[in-house]
C-alpha cells in the first residue's frame, strides 16, 4: 500500500444524459506502483479517458475513494489539490494542446510559471528539457512549424517541466504514425528507466504489452483483466547505452 502512489478504490464516474445514466466508469481498482509503467487498454469508449482523468485528479468520482501518496484526495481543498496535482503530475494529450502562439520554448516554460520559478531559471530547465527531447534546434518554433511528432515530444518536456513523479499521457500516440509513436513511447520508457512513474492509455495492444509493467484491460467502465509484464530486462539497445551512461558517470562521481 506505502509503494503506491495513486490508488482508485472501487472507483466509478456516471454522467447523467437526460433519463439515461451513462456509467462511464463502474467501480474500478486501479494501484499505481512507484516507478512502475502502468498501461490502460480497452476499446473506444470503454473509460480509458475517463480513468486517467480520475487518475490525474483532474476530474472527481461519483463513488469510491482516490489516494494520491495515500492521501484521499477528496478530503483535500481544490486549492490543495491544484498545488499537488501541478509538482507531481505531468499530462501528455493525444492532440498535444500545445498553444499555438507561444514557441516551443514557451510552450514548456508555462506551467513553471504556476510554481512560482524566475524566467532565468524557467528559460534554462526549458532548453535542458527540449535537449533531453531532442528538440533543442526547434526552440524558438511555433507548434505550426513542427512535425506531429516533434509537437508531442514538446509536450513530453513540458510535461517534465515541474519534475513531476508522475506522467500521464492519454492515448500520445493516437495521431502519429506507428515508427513516430513508438519513438514517443520509447521516450516515456526512458522517463519510467529513470524513475517517473508513467500511465499510459492506449488500444494497441502491441504497445502496451511491449512497454508496461502492468496492464489493465477496461470493458465498458469495467476493468476486464489485469496483466503484468515484469519485462524490464527487454529494454532497447539505445535504452541500455543511456543507463550504462549514467552508470559509469555514478561510478566515477562516487570514486571523487
Ligand atoms: P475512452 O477514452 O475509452 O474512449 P471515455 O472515458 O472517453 O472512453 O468515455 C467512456 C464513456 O463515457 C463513453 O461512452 C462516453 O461516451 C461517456 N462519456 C465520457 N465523457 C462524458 C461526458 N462528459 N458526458 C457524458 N458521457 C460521457
Ligand atoms: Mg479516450
């Protein structure tokens, strides 16, 4: 339970629609691992959005309990909430939402400005962070003038932007082509190798079964059936250069 650090209970989201309730979610246990790679499945409509949108607290529960850090969360002010939600959670959207007329540099500056951080400081971890998305030649772009893939990894770094320990992305490979995608979701498999937690939404299977720890499978607000893959060990070639990167740099910081 302490390992976790966001836990659904018995969660479930209706909508009314006139006369008809619309049981967008129907009581769910969902437990997100520390550092794990959690994927959400299901077809269209299934309550993939809708369970990320509890999960991220962005959105509240018509039954259940939500804990983020094993805090439930209804017991916290909206303000409160707001303030947790923005450090330790990091959002990636199929269609980016990134805002057009601000460059890409701004673009990932912006939810700093929230976190009280000096323009200095928020311009410099902008361009280390579009450095690490390999964006750094695309700074002073506007969203435009970039490719779909390059626009996600833009979102990928503003999603880092408060160092979150949390990033999710709702369906991030939905408008990209299948190679493009896959870059993005190797990204966030480097994320998850050094330490984020990332939930990701997806309806490809391949995907998810190749990159998470633990899949949930959803059926009409149901959770079907949860699969886990312990598959760090199959992590891509350029992946394990980067580790060992890291390592060697550990090695020689700690022989100082
Ligand atoms: P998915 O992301 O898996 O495609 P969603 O979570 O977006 O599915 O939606 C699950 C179900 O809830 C769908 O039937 C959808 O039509 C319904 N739904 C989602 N949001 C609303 C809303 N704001 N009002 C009414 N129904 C909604
Ligand atoms: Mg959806």
């Amino acid at each position: 339970m302490k390992k976790n650090i966001i836990d659904l209970k018995n969660v479930a989201k209706y909508y009314e629609m006139g006369e008809n309730i619309v049981k967008a979610l129907d009581g769910v246990n969902i437990n997100i691992e520390k550092g794990s790679f959690v994927a959400i499945m299901g077809p269209s409509g299934s309550g993939k959005s809708t369970a990320m949108n509890l999960v991220g607290n962005l959105d509240i529960q018509t039954k259940g309990k939500i804990f983020l850090d094993n805090q439930e969360t209804s017991k916290l002010t909206e303000s409160h909430l707001a303030q947790i939600r923005g450090k330790k959670i990091g959002f990636i959207f199929q269609s980016f939402n990134l805002i057009p007329n601000l460059t890409v540099k701004e673009n990932v500056m912006l939810p700093m400005m929230f976190q009280g951080i000096d323009s200095e400081e928020r311009e410099d971890i902008a361009e280390e962070l579009l450095e690490k998305v390999e964006l750094i030649n695309r700074i002073d772009h506007y969203p435009t003038q970039i490719s779909g893939g390059e626009m996600q990894r833009v979102a990928i770094a503003r999603a880092l932007a408060n160092n979150p320990e949390v990033i999710l992305a709702d369906e991030p490979t939905g408008n990209l082509d299948t190679k493009t995608g896959e870059n993005v979701i190797k990204f966030l498999k480097k994320l998850n190798n050094e330490g984020k937690t990332v939930i990701m939404v997806t309806h490809e299977p391949e995907l998810a079964e190749a990159y998470a720890d633990v899949v949930y499978w959803l059926r009409d607000g149901k959770i079907e059936k949860v699969s886990k893959h312990k598959n760090r060990f199959k992590i891509v070639k350029q992946e394990r250069k980067f580790i060992k990167k890291n390592i060697n740099r550990k090695i020689k910081e700690s022989k100082k």
